[in-house]
C-alpha cells in the first residue's frame, strides 16, 4: 500500500525544515572557513587538502555508513546522531589554532556521511508516490533556503562582530535543527514507510550503474570547491571579506532554483538531463578563477546551478537504478566515491593553483569534457538496454 500524495509532501517538507536549519549552520560556516583558515595560516595547497579530507568524510564512509542502514534498519539513529555534529561548528568560535580548527570542520563533514544515505533512502522510498525527481527538488530547494540565509547571517556578523561572534551564532540554528529532527520523529515513524512500499524495478544493467559512478567521479573531481573558489577571492583582493559570504547566498539560492527545474525535468526526461552538469560545469572554473568580479560572479551562479544538478538528479538517478533492499548500500557507494573523487580533486586543485591559475582551470575543462563523453557513451547503453 502506498501513502497518498498529500502525505508523502508532508514528510519531505518535514525533512527539509530539519535540511534547512542544519544547513544555516554548515554552509553559513563553509562560506567563511576559507578566508578564516587563511587568517590561521593556511597555504591553497593546506585549503584544498583540508577540504579534500572534509569531503572524503562527508563521502567516503557513506559506504560504511549506507551497508549499516540496510542491515540494520536504524534510519533515525543514524540520521540524529549525524545531524548533531554540526554543532562542532560554533566551537570554532573560541578556536585560534590551524589543527584544531580543521579537526573540527572535518567532524561536521564526517556527520553529513552518517545520516545521508539513510535520508536519502527515505526520500527516494516516499517521493515515487509524487516522482523522485520532484521528491528530492523539493527537499533541495528547502534545504538550500538554509544555505543561502545562513551565509547571509554570517556576513552581517563578520561585518558587525568578526568571525568568531559569526561562528558563534551558528549555534542557535544547530539547536533548532535538534528540536525540529526530535518533533519530525515523535510525529512521523519514517521506518514504517520503508516497510509500506515495494521495492524499485531495476532499469538499468550493473555495467551503466559502474559506468554512472565513473562519470559522478570525473565531474566532481574537477568541480572547484567553495573554500578553494572564496580562497582565491581573498587572496587576489578581487572583492572585500564581507562579500564572500554574500557569494556563497548567491549561489545556494541559484542551487535551489535549479533544484526544482532539474527535478521536474528528470522526472520527465529521466537519465539524458544529466548532460546538463558537463556543459555548465565546464565554464565554471575560467569564471570563478578570473580576476574580475563580474566573471567571478557569473562563475559562483553556475557553480551554484552545478551544485543544485548534483544534489538533486544525481540522487534520483541512483533510485531508479538500484533495487530498495540495496539503495542505502548504493547511495553509500555513490557518495563515497564523490567524496574520493572531491578529495582527489581538491588536492589537485590546490597544488595546482599554487603553481598557477591557468593550471587549474585547464584541469577543471578538460576533466568536464570526460565526463561529457562517458555521460553519452552510459545514455547509448541505456537507450539499447
């Protein structure tokens, strides 16, 4: 028996209040980490090995952390013990020491991996009742209306106060994030609509799931990371302190809007509007590394639009490839090669750019254009399959 639309809306809008909170307070503190570990001391190649590792945990134990929600059913405890790791994120306000500080960022990211994949599940499960695509747009775009206040506050902080005051208030949207996940539970038992619905018809071969997973890791090797993008806005003086949270609001809000026009389009057109991440991603890197504020602009708009593709038809892609007994178990592999690949690239990215900026760039295009190639060569498969 599946739940009526109406319901199925209700438990998303639910989930993505919780998104919401939570991410005022990790993207509002990721818009400011880069310049922050630049005041502590940090080199582009520190930043981008400090984000590297970030996001390898935010990812990489996804596989770990997937493979026990699938045997052991335990979504909530996964979900609330993960989401209560951003609080390591307002302790950075009494912080003044490199190691500490990018110990404590890399908590928070190792939280995200703990209650994604169960999450995510739990979406995909709910949203075939109103389509996936939508399902996982919808929760994107709430999610991304934290993203894009929290910056917000925080620049009007660091204005104001200064980084630590910023850091600290980051700690009253983490509290609220706690109190709305504990209401969410006690009024929705999310566990029962797994066990409610039938599992998800495989449409695809295993050999275009490995091939899928392939073109996630080229694309997001070469996606620049935020902290490395604000690192380079304040290292070249392009724009003043205060705007770069600023820029992080743009493009969460552009992350959101895409979010919903992506989700409706997949639903309709499924696998082929993937193509749509190679072909923006491929301008983003020559925009955001320019020294002139109207590209870097341009540049944080797509980079925001690309981030809106990967959060929403990235994800709904994997739900109808994977059978529901295993999708935890795929979404943990899924992001845990993202997360390798993010680390990869990262690293890469900052090396590079200590070298030069043309290297960076050149790196972004072509690992963009890969990804383009393979992306065909999977919608061939899936056309003949």
């Amino acid at each position: 028996m599946r739940d009526p639309p109406n319901q199925a809306f209700r438990l998303i809008l639910l989930l993505g209040l919780v998104s919401l909170t939570a991410d005022m307070v990790y993207e509002g503190a990721r818009s400011i980490t880069g310049p922050y570990l630049l005041i502590l001391g940090a080199t582009a190649t520190t930043i981008g090995l400090i984000t590297g590792i970030g996001e390898m945990a935010a990812y990489g134990s996804r596989i770990i952390f997937g493979h026990i929600a699938d045997k052991s059913g335990k979504y909530w405890t996964l979900m609330i013990t993960g989401y209560m790791m951003i609080l390591s994120l307002p302790i950075l306000a009494f912080i003044n020491r490199l190691d500490i500080a990018s110990t404590l960022i890399v908590i928070e990211r190792l939280g995200k991996s703990i209650r994604t994949p169960a999450r995510d599940v739990i979406i995909a499960n709910i949203a075939s009742t109103i389509g996936r695509g939508k399902g996982f747009g919808i929760h994107e775009a709430m999610d991304q209306i934290g993203a894009i206040t929290g910056p917000l506050i925080v620049a009007v902080l660091i204005y104001y106060k200064g980084y630590s005051d910023a850091f600290f208030y980051l700690l009253i949207p983490a509290i609220v994030t706690g109190l709305l996940l504990l209401y969410t539970k006690r009024i929705t038992p999310l566990n029962l609509y797994i066990n409610m619905l039938p599992k998800v018809s495989k449409v695809t071969t295993i050999r275009v799931f490995w091939l899928y997973l392939a073109f996630v890791s080229i694309s997001v090797a070469g996606y620049a990371h935020f902290q490395l993008i604000s690192y380079h806005i304040k290292f070249t003086s392009v724009m003043d302190d205060v705007q770069i949270p600023l820029l992080f609001a743009v493009a969460m809000g552009f992350d959101a809007f895409i979010a919903i026009i992506v989700g409706y389009l997949f639903d309709r057109k499924g696998l082929t509007v993937l193509i749509l991440i190679p072909l923006t991603s491929i301008f983003v890197a020559p925009l955001t590394f320019s020294l002139d504020y109207r590209y870097i602009i341009t540049g944080i708009i797509l980079w925001g639009a690309v981030m809106g593709m990967h959060e929403t038809i990235m994800r709904a892609s994997i739900a109808v490839m994977i059978d529901r007994s295993r999708l935890a178990t795929a979404y943990g592999l899924a992001n845990g090669m993202y997360g390798a690949s993010w680390l990869f690239g990262s690293i890469l990215m900052g090396i590079l750019y200590d070298i030069s900026i043309v290297n960076v760039v050149t790196f972004s295009i072509t690992l963009s254009i890969v990804s383009m190639l393979l992306l065909l060569v999977i919608l061939k498969e899936v056309k003949s399959s």
